[in-house]
C-alpha cells in the first residue's frame, strides 16, 4: 500500500464528531514500513547489467540463484522503519527524535514523498513543502530567483501566488546581492536560507523539517524557529520537526515522537518524551569510562585510531560525579601508526538538551598547527575547572583529525558525568544559564 488520495462525501460518516476528527488529522499514518535489500542494487535493473554480472562472475551467479532456489539466501532485509502509526492535527507542532540511524530522514523522505513506503497507509490533507537535505528540490544550474519560482510550481502555486510572496523570501533569506546567481555556487548556508525561505513562505500546508537548519548560523537558527512558531500560530500550518537540538524541540513541539530502530517507542507531550529519552541514552552509556570495542580489527588497518578515554577527579580515580567547584580531567588515550601532519585530538560537551556547552583540542595554544605527530602511544589530559559547569548532566564526544582533511575517529556520547552542588556557586540553585563560571566581583558602596 501506498499514498492515498482523500477523497469522500457526507455518506462516509456516521456522525458529525466522525467527520470532525476526520477534518482536525491533517496527517494520517498506519502500519508504515520500509524495507531495503542490503547490498542489492535499487530500481530499475537493465538485461545489459545482468548479462554484465553472469560473464564477469558465472559461478558466483548461479550458486545465488541455487541458493535462492533452496530457499538458503541470506537475510539481507533491513526494516528502516516498522509499525509506525501516528496522527497529526491541523495547526500541530510535531517534534521527532531520536539517536542517528533511528528512521527520522526515512518517515520524512515518505511523507514528503520523495520514497515510496514497502509497507502501510499515508493520508496527506495538504500541500506538502520540504526542508530535508542541503539542496533538495534546487536545480543547481538555476538561479536563485529561478528557484523559488520552480519551488513554487512544484507546490502547485501560480505565478501570481509566487510573485506576491517573492519579496518577503527574499528578504528573509537575506541573499539579495546573489539572486541572480546559479545556486550550485552557493555555500550550504546561502542554500539552506534560501530554501526555508521558500519553503515557509509559499504557504504549504504541511511544512516537513529535516536537521539540515543545524547547518545555518546561530542567528538565522533563531529566525527559523520564530519562523515557524508564526506559521503554525498566526497562520494555523502544521509543522513536523526532526532535530537533535532538544532545547529547540521542547520550545516549539507540544507533541513528540521518539524512534529508535525504525519503530516508534515513545509517543505525547514533549517533556515526557524527551525526559525518557534522556534516561534511556543514560543507561546506554559506559559513564566515566569507554573502550574501543574494535581495536583489535582496525589497529591493522588505519593510521590514528582511539583507544580508550574516562573522566577522572583530582585525586586520579574514574568518576562519574563532580561536584560544582570540582575540576574535572578528560583523559584521552589514542595510537598513531603513521606520521601524520597536524593530527589533533578534541572533545564537544554537550548537556541534556543536546546542546553543545564548549569544545577544546589539545591544539588550544597552536602547539600542533603544522607540525607532525610522530608514531607512537598518547595520552592527552584536560583539565576542565571548577566552578565553570552548571548542575545537571553532561556528555563528551570525542574526535580524532586533521583540520579540513580528515577526521580518523569520532565517539559520540562516549562519556558521561554529572555535576552537583557543593558549595559553589550553584550551591543554592542551578542558574538557568548553560555554563555557572565563578567571577570575581569589586562591589563598592556609593553614598
């Protein structure tokens, strides 16, 4: 099963309440799926192309097609989503979240229909305007201006309806000075500004929004999500929203849904969904210590790999709570197999909302810029001061690379710490900031 195309007449309902739910659920899901083969090519498949395939490996082909024959094939399916049922009411707010790999950009790329579903049914009331990946739904030969009117079109508006809105895209996405310029020119920022320009100014019923706004500066962040308050309050659009940024989610999403391998496994108010979704990345965690579980597989085969990272207190013991005018030590362990040019080790703390609080390298002080790491085992250590991090709980990831060449690892979440109050700053009551530095004061009494 697929799309379906609503259409009805009074006769399809028994009462008045049954055709008032029906008109509030502007979007409908049941029993959604999406399969994928692993491995085996999608679409259309030409006979030159499997003639190709029995002349290049003729023993190969025919033991699959005997083991398909004896029903021994490999299980290869994977269900990027499975069973998902949920409904959207007009003029909702619909947060969606989950860890990378969860099915997010899957549900999104189906309700915009982009991919059609394996399995289940989709109602959709309403134009449908997308904001996924960097770039989608632009032609990159055309100009900026030639864009917005081919996006237009593509949301079945007039001319008319898009000349009227052109003026206020414009100037929100604030690319006056490159209108008339072939957008593949454009950098991922020009090019996100102008898409959710487009996309929340052509008045789409349904305004689908994928992570890529993480792309944007932080300023033009803000403008989006007061963009999208107005849309959904002043002007009574339904928005479905998928970020990593929680803050974001709870501030502008009522409802919530939190998947986690294709299936939706929480499903109401925001606060709820994202204080259980916390929690189970809690216990999914190894706290103040991580070990890379396949060492022993990738120490062969690459030239920096990560080994083995954990928190530590002043005393040099692997802890998980600090208090608030504790220091904390990162100590991170990583092997170089090659001599590498301008290798640095760093870190991103980010608190509970996802937000990132700072990040460092072991490159601060441009000790390593230019230079050559020579073969051998580290240990990097970083001391994080007290009276810096407000209450509340924080998670590191860690990262292996050379600047604007190559990342070699990255452990996302690999650790995990808490900090309580203790007498410092914080002792009376965490501060509603992100961070809770101790500064110094002169306070001088003036008759």
């Amino acid at each position: 099963m697929v799309y379906k195309v609503v259409t009805f007449d009074f006769t399809d309902f028994k009462d008045f309440k049954d055709f008032k739910n029906f008109m509030s659920a502007i979007i409908e899901v049941k029993n959604l799926g999406k399969k994928y083969n692993i491995g085996e090519r999608q679409g259309y498949i030409a006979l030159r192309d499997v003639l190709a395939n029995i002349f290049k490996s003729p023993f190969s082909w025919f033991g699959s097609k005997v083991k398909t024959a004896l029903g021994k094939t490999e299980d290869n399916e994977f269900w990027a989503l499975k069973d998902v049922n949920f409904t959207v009411e007009k003029g909702e707010v619909l947060g969606i979240i989950g860890r990378n790999g969860a099915g997010k950009s899957t549900l999104l790329k189906i309700l915009s229909q982009i991919t059609p579903p394996t399995t289940g049914e989709i109602k959709l009331r309403g134009r449908v305007g997308s904001l996924l990946e960097v770039g989608t739904g632009f032609h990159p030969e055309l100009t900026g201006r030639e864009n917005i009117f081919l996006n237009g079109a593509i949301l079945g508006m007039r001319k008319k309806e898009i000349e009227k809105k052109f003026d206020e895209i414009v100037e929100f996405s604030g690319i006056e000075k490159f209108l008339d310029t072939p957008v593949k020119r454009y950098s991922s920022g020009m090019y996100v500004r102008l898409a959710f320009a487009v996309a929340a100014h052509l008045e789409p019923d349904i305004l689908i929004i994928d992570e890529v706004l993480a792309v944007g500066d932080i300023e033009f962040q803000k403008k989006c999500l007061s963009k999208m308050g107005d849309v959904t309050k002043k002007e009574g659009r339904t928005v479905l929203f998928v970020s990593h940024n929680l803050a974001a989610t709870k501030s502008l999403c009522k409802k919530t849904i939190l998947l986690d391998g294709g299936r939706i496994i929480k499903y109401g108010p925001t606060d709820e969904v994202i204080s259980y979704y916390l929690n189970q990345q809690d216990k999914k965690l190894n706290n103040a210590e991580y070990h890379h579980k396949e060492l022993s597989n990738d120490a062969k085969n690459i030239e920096v790999c990560l080994l083995s990272a954990r928190l530590l207190n002043k005393e040099g013991l692997v802890c998980s709570e600090f208090g608030s005018v504790d220091e904390v030590f990162v100590s991170i362990d990583f092997e170089i197999k090659k001599e590498v040019d301008g290798f640095l080790v760093d870190f991103y703390i980010l608190n509970e909302e996802n937000v990132v609080v700072f990040s460092s390298s072991d490159n601060d002080r441009n000790q390593f810029t230019g230079k050559k790491r020579m073969p051998g085992k580290y240990i990097d250590v970083c001391k994080i001061p007290g009276n810096l991090l407000n209450v509340g709980k924080y998670f590191i990831t860690i990262g292996g690379r050379t600047p604007n060449v190559k990342q070699y690892f990255v452990a996302t979440d690999s650790l995990m710490f808490q900090i309580k109050s203790n007498g410092g700053p914080t002792s009376v009551e965490a501060r509603t900031s992100v961070i809770c530095p101790d500064l110094d004061w002169e306070i001088k009494l003036i008759k």
